[in-house]
C-alpha cells in the first residue's frame, strides 16, 4: 500500500482519522481498519522532526490519486 510505504518513509508519527477512528498511518492493518474507499474524508497528523515534509508526501500522494487517477477521474476532481 503506498500510503503506509510513503508514511514509513519518515521518522515521524503518522497518523490517519475517519473522523471517528484514528488509526497509526505506518501499519498496513490498522490503516485497513478504517475501510476507507473513494470519497472517504480522511485527516493526517504528524508531529516529529520531519513531521512537515511527511505530511506534504502524503497529502500529494492521495491528491494524485496513488498514481492511478486517469484523465476522466482528474477532470471530475
């Protein structure tokens, strides 16, 4: 799952919220908890020394599509 491969990629603590669930963003079990599928409203926190850089990542990689949005998908965003 490229969310959680992104988010090991920091040193930081990741995190990822449905709204009600919050879950550790860096295991692929409890990333999977939160069911999540297209159109879900997720929040990311992280805090630590590269907490920013982390954030930015991941923020990219989900407004990207995971690198799967084709171009009927991009235009309907």
């Amino acid at each position: 799952m490229q969310f959680v491969e992104t988010a090991n990629k920091y040193n930081c603590k990741v995190e990822l919220s449905n709204g009600t669930l919050v879950v550790d963003a860096k295991s692929i079990m409890s990333v999977m908890r939160l069911a999540a599928t297209k159109g879900t409203v997720l929040n990311i926190v992280a805090d630590g020394e590269d907490a920013d850089e982390a954030a930015e990542a991941l923020v990219k990689l989900v407004e990207e599509g995971f690198g799967e949005m084709g171009p009927a998908d991009e235009a309907a965003s």
